[in-house]
C-alpha cells in the first residue's frame, strides 16, 4: 500500500483502469482504481502479482486470458495496453492443474468467451462440437468447426491423435460458404429475402446468389410442399421466374443443415416419393410401407408383418382402416361407409352441393382424390388439396398440382366413380 502511495504522485488518477477477473469459482472479482492499474505502465506481471496477494495463489499456478491471448511467459512482460486491455476489460484466470489421462486447453468461444476444458486425449473432434453445441451458453450454430492458429481440425480425429498439447488455444468457429468446397462467393443481395448486408452468399449455377440460412429455409419449404427437386424461385430483371434445377446434393451443403433439419428434410421428401410417386401406404396397425404389385387393382391388403404376430392384418388400400364384411356391399369393397370404394360415396359425388372458390363457382364441394379416390370435403380455404395419403391436386380442375396452370384452370365435371 505504501508503495502504491508513492506511486500515485507520479501518475494522474484519471489514467488508472479498473478490471474484472473472472473463471475463479464463480466469482467475478473487481479490480477498482485504487489497484493504479494503467494501461501503458501496468505489465501482465504486475496484474498476476495483484491476483496472487488478493487470492493468495501462487504465480506459477495460475495464468491469465484475454481474448485470443494467453497472457503466459513472454507476454507477461507486455503491458495492458500492447495486449489490448483497457478500463472495463474482464480478463480470465485459469488454474494449473497436474496433467495425467485427462487434457486441458482453453476454447475460444463466439462470444470470445474463453473457457478452459479438460477432456479425455481420445476423444474425437465431433464429440467436444457436440458437446460445446449443446451448452446453453452457446448459439446454435448451423455448422461449426474447432480451429487452431486458423487450421480446421478433422472431426473424425482424437485430440491425441492431431497432438494437441495441454494449454493450447483452440477457437470454436462458424463454418461460412467461405468453407465450403465447389461453391463461389459473393456479397451480392440474396435472391430471396434481399438483404445487402455484407454476408457471403452462394452463387448458384444459373447466376442466382443466395445465403446458407436462405437456402436451409428454401430447401425445408420446397420439401414441405412435396417437392422432389429445387429449382431457382429467384427472377431477371424482366421479372421473368428463373426456375432452373438445382442439384439437391450443392442446396444442402451451402444449406449447412443440422442434422435434424437434415433428417426432416430426408424423411419430407422420402414421404413425398412413397406417397405421391409410387402410390405406396403405411398398414395402418404397424406402419410397415407397401406398394401394390403393378397393375393391381386389388383394395384387400394383408400384412404379411402383422399376420406373422398373429394380429389383425387385413386392411383397405384405399381408406387403411381394417377390412370389414358388410352386408349389401361387394366383395371388392371393405364396408366402410366414406371409403371411396363404397357406393355411398359413387353417390355423393353426385348429388352433393356447389360452391364457389376464389372467384370461380359452380364447384362441387365434395371430390375424390384423383389417385387414391379418398372423399375430401371442401369447407374452406384455396383449390390446392392435399389427401390423407398426401396427393396434391387443384380441387377445381382436378389437375395435378404439380405443374398447375392457372390459365387453363377450369371447373371439371362430377366425378363418377367405377362400382
């Protein structure tokens, strides 16, 4: 204290800093101004010394952290000033602990959070991502990646084999289009939300530009409208659509999906194929996929999966619900009254009302699937329906959606359906 009182005749308080210390329990300890820490004087050393007498550590058993700095050996000479600290900074002090099985370093976070990690020497890159990912104190990232001294480290390696030493410096990273091979960048506006900003975005094939969060919500949307492939939404300056394909394998890596916006995207467009392409079915007691033998026109399924457990396993392919004997029906229907190979539904068809959709009238409000022939019922909302089996088709001219004109769309007649 006394030395510090001799000191403040040469120095003007004005100068002094205060600092916050933190990574010691859970304390954040403040450094005020009575300290006479100054950033031009004031060495690493000097603050280390400070951190000792408060805490009573020894200087070889602890070091301290700034930013991207360890603030050890060499760099204790520096001053505040030539590591970048100034009043107000946090620097973080981290214990030294013997080593053994266990590795310690220190993660740089995006936040330039440092924390000091001991793991296992054999555990793999994509293990820590995993576990850095799911720390609440970190912003999910799309994809990330662990470098250090700018050299990305292979996921499927273990930090004893990449050799990586006790006290290193590793920063956890945003992967960017940057990263990704094949692909070029650009600043250009993205084709989709317009923004300007100075972000990487993807140069498409057909000359489009377009952002990995853009791509990744696109990507989604497209498969949640049963698309099985991308094409450009993005326009020229006739506003004329570009609609060129682009391959789905170049969407997702500049996508950078998570793995599971990836296995729904997988799983959307696998549903899509089933459903709509083969005109497949899920049995409806163990959900086991089926699809007819080629040119079948049989509606008695039986699962052979269900049967083999000695359950129910007789089913309609047309409603799913299980095949039922009903008196007065044919042998070539299951006896349920809206399955649309009932004759109930052959007549409603027919006599039922009319309505009128986004303009156009004289539209009957109840109309068969065009693939599977399952009753829908319009009460509400656009002509584009989508069935229980996930067919899409235009309610008013009974196309299908895929590759709908509007300008041809015109009221199709009462359906009639085959006895």
């Amino acid at each position: 204290m006394v030395e510090r009182k001799l000191k403040a005749r040469f120095f003007d308080e004005s100068n002094f800093i205060q600092l916050f210390l933190r990574g010691y329990e859970t304390q954040t300890i403040f450094f005020g101004k009575e300290y006479e820490f100054e950033e031009t004087e004031t060495t690493v050393l000097d603050v280390k010394t400070e951190i000792h007498e408060r805490l009573r550590i020894p200087l070889d058993k602890f070091l301290l952290l700034y930013q991207n700095q360890v603030l050890d050996g060499e760099n204790e000479n520096k001053t505040l000033r030539q590591c970048g600290i100034s009043d107000n900074s946090t620097i973080y002090m981290c214990l030294k602990l013997l080593g053994g099985a266990r590795l310690s370093f220190y993660i740089i976070l995006l936040n330039d959070e440092i924390k000091q990690v001991y793991i296992d020497s054999k555990l793999k890159v994509a293990e820590l991502k995993t576990k850095i990912a799911q720390s609440k104190k970190v912003p999910e990232l799309r994809r990330a990646k662990l470098t250090i001294e700018d050299i990305e480290l292979d996921d499927n390696l273990t930090f004893e084999q990449l050799g990586i030493q006790d006290d290193s410096v590793i920063a956890y990273e945003e992967v960017t289009l940057f990263d990704v091979d094949g692909v070029s960048v650009s600043f250009a506006p993205d084709m989709i939300s317009y923004d300007d900003s100075q972000e990487a975005r993807a140069e498409m094939p057909c000359g489009h530009f377009i952002s990995k969060d853009s791509m990744a919500s696109y990507l989604i949307s497209e498969a949640m409208d049963s698309k099985l492939s991308i094409h450009c939404p993005g326009v020229d300056m006739q506003n004329k659509k570009c609609g060129a394909e682009w391959d789905i394998n170049l969407c997702k890596k500049i996508a950078m999906l998570t793995r599971e916006e990836n296995d729904k995207l997988e799983a959307t467009m696998a549903k899509t194929l089933f459903y709509q392409q083969i005109d497949g079915r899920e049995c409806p007691f163990c959900k086991t996929f089926y699809i007819r033998q080629k040119g079948s026109k049989n509606i008695r399924m039986n699962c052979p999966v269900c049967k083999s457990k000695g359950k129910s396993s007789e089913f309609c392919y047309l409603c799913l619900r299980k095949w039922q004997k009903k008196e007065g029906v044919g042998e070539g229907y299951c006896g349920h009254d809206q399955c649309s190979g009932s004759f109930k539904e052959v007549s409603i068809l027919q006599v039922c009302g009319v309505i009128n959709i986004q303009g156009v009238g004289q539209v009957p409000s109840i109309r068969a699937c065009t693939v599977c022939f399952a009753l829908i019922e319009h009460n509400q909302g656009c002509k584009h329906m989508t069935c229980k089996n996930k067919h899409e088709f235009c309610f008013i001219c009974l196309n299908p959606w895929r590759g709908h004109n509007n300008s041809t769309c015109a009221v199709a007649p009462r359906q009639v359906l085959q006895q």
